[in-house]
C-alpha cells in the first residue's frame, strides 16, 4: 500500500519528443513554512500559488490542530489566521505528517517551546525516519521526546514551559534541523543562534524576516551564524510561492535525454541554496537555459528551457554543492545514466535516510535497468551507456518514496524498453499533477499491473 492510499504500479514508455510548457507546482518548501509562519502570526496571511500536494495539506491540518482558522479559497489560494507566537494550543488528536520529513521537523520545532504536548505519527516511511536529529537540539530549549527506539515516531514532543535561548551548531547540512531550531527560537527569549558550516536552503531566514522577526545572518570563522530575537509579534504577510525547482526537476531531465525534446517550465525558484542540480547539468552539458529571470516574493524566479542534449558527459559534483541539490540525486543520476562517462556523487550519506535509502533505491533499480552503479557508505557512482543507451525493461521499487518513483518513470521515457514501477502512489505527496503534466507534454504513461 502507499502512504495514502492503493498501490499504484505504473509503466513508462519510450516517448517521442517532449514539448510544451510545464506548469509545476509551488515550492514544497516555502509552502511548509508559509501556512506555519501564517500561523504564527497575529492575523490574516494570504498564500497563492500553495503546493496542494499531501504533505502540504497534512501540514495545513496540522495548524488547524494547533488552533490556527485555516482557509482554502481556490486553487492554491488560502487564508491563514494565526494565533502569535506562543499561542498554539494542544492538539486533541495524533498529528499525522503523512510522508512529510520537513513537515514533522518544522512543527516539532514550531511547537517545542510552548507548554504543550503533542504526539507526531506518519506513514510507513515515515515511521522508519530518525528525528533525534531534530529532538535532540529542541532539548536544549527545554523539550522532551518519548518515542520509538532509535528516535523514531511515533513520537510525543512536550514542549518547554520555560524555553531558553540556545546556541546550536548544526552537526550536518540540514535545513530542517537549522529551520526547526529557529522556530523553536522564536518563543524563547534572548538570541537563538544557529551555525552551520556549508550554506543549506535558506527559505526559513527569508521569511522569518518577511513576517518581521529580528534575524541577521552573518559569515564567520565558524561558518554561517544566523541570529534570530526571540518572542516578536510577527506580522501577517501576502506570499506568492514560486513554483518548486525540485519538481522542476523531472520534466527539465526527462527533456534532457528524450530526442527532439523542447519544453518550457515557466515561474521556477532559482534560490542559489537550491540550484544546484541546474548547475550540475550545465556541467554535463545540457543545454538548459534560463528566461526572463526576475524576483518574486523575495525569491530569484526564472523560467527554464531545456532541450535534447545527446552530448551530456558525466561529472564529479563537488560534495559542497550537496546542501543545495540533495533531494535532486536521484533524478540526476537518470541523466547521468544517459551521458558518457562516470558522474561522482560524494558526500551525499543524507540520502540514506530520506523517504527511503535512496542510494540504494537508485543503485538497485538503475542495475534492474541494465546500468551499472558502485555504491557506498555516502557515496555512487553512475556508469553512463550515452544517449538513448540505456536497455530498460526492469521493474523498480519506488519505496514510498516520491522522488524514487518520478525518476525512474523518466527513466523510462529515454530507455530501449518500457521501466515499470511497483507504486506510483506516493507522487501524490509532493506532485499530484505529475501524471497529466508528463502526459501533456508527450510522456507516455500507463497505471499497469506488475
């Protein structure tokens, strides 16, 4: 079964070229902290462009839970009408976080320092992720976490009823570590400081000062030292969400090795702590362009073209640009498939505890494929069999794991032979439209059994 429902297997075709313009989503994770700032606001935040996918929904009950009115005004259009900070009351029922790792570790940390206590569950896949990673830094604020061994959920976070202000250096790149610190910070009073040694996705920063809190952020011998003034009234705020460059993603790479192909994926958010995958496939040499580049919501936005590049040729990615692309991997190592040569992928040992182990889940359905993959402990390696080498003809596993399964149906689309996936169903999570949206612009996609 799926996190949310049947099991879905799904099939991928070998596809004519890809055309059209690709509308995606919003950003995932500007959607996340806009309905959980909203809030914590004092009155009426509006969101247009909200990502409607299940992790966001689950994420939007949540705040409903906490107390906040929640409204849904039309599509990607809501109402956010929050309680302040420090005004969230105990939920009256488990809160679900469905698939969503950020979703869980960003309300954990929202709610950590008000005097409530709240049980976290989620779905299979969720259930096996560790969040020691995130209780262990809220209990320097005064929190505590009974769970399942290991700090696995499902999981009871009490929240501190005399916060302190901390001073947190984050172990590993991880934006929602440092994210949920912060929010946790903002009902302490005093300075939270958080340092981080490489530069992860800054959206948290940028909209903590959108919706008025006092926050500087600061290079240092340290690293980057972010400093956020605790217990503001934060304001209500108007956000747009730029549309989501992970799930970009997919039509940009399957554009990429599928012959003929030429789209158009307008509005995306090309945020530097988040770009790095188009920078990579630059690297290769794909021929992916950006349009009319301008900024929105205090996002950089662009629209990106991206056409057939058969000359693709695999590259080392430095493990300092893993920060910004690490959820982008998997669909990377689709096109590396498609290029000639080896790509490196170092420092990437944050994947082995995603939805799923996605170094493995890639390795081992890119070999069912006919690919050859080395792996190990933070580190694959793609062997590329060039344009349109790649046979195909095997069945993946996509274990509940949305960017697992996407990335093998664009496998799929380049391949010698049709790339069938047990489940399809997790896409719902984060893309709902990724079938219609695939199909429109020439995928070739069908629901089949296994």
């Amino acid at each position: 079964m799926s996190g949310h429902g049947p099991t879905v297997p799904m099939t991928s075709h070998p596809s004519g070229p890809l055309s059209g313009t690709a509308d995606v989503p919003g950003d995932k994770s500007i959607s996340h902290r806009a309905l959980i700032l909203g809030a914590m606001a004092v009155g009426e935040t509006r969101i247009t462009g909200l990502l409607e996918g299940q992790d966001v929904l689950d994420t939007a009950k949540a705040m409903q839970a906490f107390g906040a009115d929640i409204d849904r005004l039309g599509e990607g259009a809501w109402r956010v009408h929050g309680v302040g900070v420090g005004g969230f009351g105990e939920p009256g029922q488990v809160i679900d976080c469905g698939n969503s790792g950020t979703g869980v570790r960003l309300i954990m940390g929202a709610m950590a320092t008000s005097p409530i206590a709240v049980t976290f569950s989620g779905d299979a896949s969720l259930n096996t992720r560790p969040m020691a990673r995130v209780t262990d830094p809220l209990s320097l604020f005064g929190a505590r976490a009974v769970g399942r061994a290991g700090g696995r959920l499902p999981m009871t976070l009490v929240g501190a009823e005399h916060p302190v202000p901390v001073r947190y250096t984050v172990p590993v790149p991880s934006a929602q570590v440092k994210s949920a610190v912060l929010l946790a910070g903002l009902n302490a009073p005093g300075q939270t400081v958080v340092i981080e040694a490489e530069a992860t996705r800054d959206h948290t920063e940028r909209m903590l000062a959108g919706f008025g809190a006092e926050i500087t952020v600061a290079d240092s011998a340290e690293g980057r030292v972010i400093t956020l003034t605790g217990q503001p009234d934060l304001k209500p705020q108007t956000i747009a969400v730029p549309r989501d460059p992970s799930s970009a993603a997919f039509p940009v790479c399957a554009a990429l090795i599928v012959p003929g192909s030429n789209i158009l994926v307008p509005g995306i958010g090309l945020n530097p702590t988040r770009a790095g995958l188009f920078e990579t496939l630059r690297e290769m040499g794909a021929d992916l362009t950006y349009e009319n580049m301008r900024e929105e919501g205090g996002e950089p936005v662009a629209d990106l073209r991206a056409r057939y590049s058969p000359g693709m040729t695999g590259v080392a990615v430095p493990p300092a640009r893993a920060a910004s692309m690490i959820d982008e991997y998997p669909i990377l190592s689709v096109v590396a498939a498609n290029a000639t040569g080896r790509t490196i992928m170092r420092g990437v040992k944050e994947l082995r505890v995603k939805e799923s182990d996605r170094i493995e889940a890639m390795a081992s359905g890119l070999r069912a494929n006919g690919v050859a993959v080395e792996d190990g402990p933070d580190w694959w390696i793609v062997t590329g069999m060039g344009a349109g080498g790649v046979p195909g003809g095997g069945l993946t596993h996509s274990h509940l794991d949305h960017r697992i399964a996407m990335s093998f149906l664009c496998l799929g689309m380049a391949a010698q032979a049709p790339v069938r996936i047990d489940d399809a169903g997790p896409i719902m999570t984060s893309f709902p439209i990724f079938e219609p949206l695939m199909a429109g612009i020439g995928a070739e996609l069908d629901r089949t059994g296994t």
